[in-house]
C-alpha cells in the first residue's frame, strides 16, 4: 500500500508499506485492519489540486445554468397560469351576467 501525505493543496507519496519491516505490520495479522477497506486510486501520485478546482467549478456551473432553465420553465408555467386564470374569470364574470332561463313547467 502507498502512503501519502498532503501539504498544502498537492499529495506526495512519502512511502510504502512493503518498505516497512516484517515487524512493524502486526496490524495485518488482525482481522479489523481497516486499511484494506480503502480502495487505491491509479496513478495517485504528486499533483496540484487546480484539476479539482475546475472539476468544482463546472460542477458550479452546471447547476447555475439548470437553475436559469428551471427559472424560465417556471416564468413560462406561471404566465401560462396567468392566462388560464383571466380565461376563467372571463368565463364565470359571462355566466354570472346571464343566468340560465328558468325551466318551463
């Protein structure tokens, strides 16, 4: 297993455990050894953080232009609404006028 240590905003690898002595690894003789749980990343070696940063800040970016879309679907379904509703006081202010004729007998 590689062992790396951050500093600042980049990972360095600072060792391995094949490098350590037989000795040293009475963790792996123990069956809650939890360090090989966690998964390995390929090529994880030394690099700057600025590839995360711009992952985020598309991720950002996306989300703001979906929420723009969803703004204007809503503006569109509210003016819709709108409409609709005028349609319908329109209708109910006609029938209110001019009531039905009473039934013959």
């Amino acid at each position: 297993m590689t062992l790396v240590e951050k500093v600042g905003d980049t990972f360095r690898i600072v060792g391995s455990q094949e490098a350590r002595p037989e000795d040293e690894e009475t963790e792996e003789d123990d069956d809650t050894n939890m360090e090989e749980d966690i998964p390995h990343f390929p090529s994880f070696g030394t690099f700057s953080g600025a590839g995360m940063e711009t992952m985020i800040s598309d991720w950002f970016q996306s989300i703001e232009i979906i929420q723009e879309s969803l703004d204007s679907r809503t503006d569109t379904m509210e003016s819709q609404y709108q409409e609709i509703d005028s349609q319908l006081q329109t209708v109910i202010q006609l029938l209110q006028l001019h009531p039905p004729p009473p039934p013959e007998e």
